[in-house]
C-alpha cells in the first residue's frame, strides 16, 4: 500500500494509500492496521526458532489463541518459570527491534 504506483504532475511519488479515496477514514486505518499486523506475523515467523514462537505466541495468545502465564507456558513445555521468562523478555525485545529496524530500512529505501 505504501510502495510508489507512479509520481505526481511535480514529480512527488505517490502510493496506493494517496490514491485511495475512501468515504470513511476508519476504512483506510483498519486497512493500514491489518497490512502492519500481516507484517509483523511475517517478522515473527521469520526472526524466531519453532520453540521461541511457541512460547510468545502461547503468552501473548497470538494467532487467536489463548493467553497462558509465564508458569503455565512452563509447565506445559517442560522447562522452567524463569527461562520462559527470559524467552518471553529477550526475544520479544530482539523481534520488535529487528521489525522495528526493518521498517526504518525499508522506509529509507523507498
């Protein structure tokens, strides 16, 4: 949506998201809204071993699922309270870090 379709008559590029004309702005956010969610998840997928994924996404109850404590993650994974813990803050930090730089990258890019 946000990649250059073409520049304007003074030479500006513009986006999808110029173009767009839309009675109601709550449509163009909730559309924005769902292609920085759909990157995310691929940032998630992308960033992360199999077994990090499981337990963020069990703690956070992403992909629709449900929410379990850092001692219930625990206890169905067979390790301890404190290394879900540590997964949970760690990772989740080096994910967001890693979308984040991924965006003022490819921000600059274009």
């Amino acid at each position: 949506m946000f990649e250059p379709i073409g520049v304007d008559k003074d030479g500006e590029t513009v986006s999808l998201v110029d173009v767009i004309e839309m009675e109601n702005k709550e449509t163009l956010e909730t559309i924005i809204l769902k292609q920085d969610i759909k990157e995310l998840y691929q940032a998630f997928d992308s960033c992360l071993k199999d077994n990090e994924k499981t337990i963020i996404g069990m703690r956070y109850g992403l992909y629709g699922g449900k929410e379990y404590t850092q001692r219930e993650i625990a206890d169905l994974m067979g390790i301890s309270r404190s290394y879900s813990a540590v997964i949970i803050g760690i990772k989740t930090k080096a994910f967001l870090l890693s979308f984040m730089i991924d965006g003022i990258l490819e921000n600059k890019v274009n």
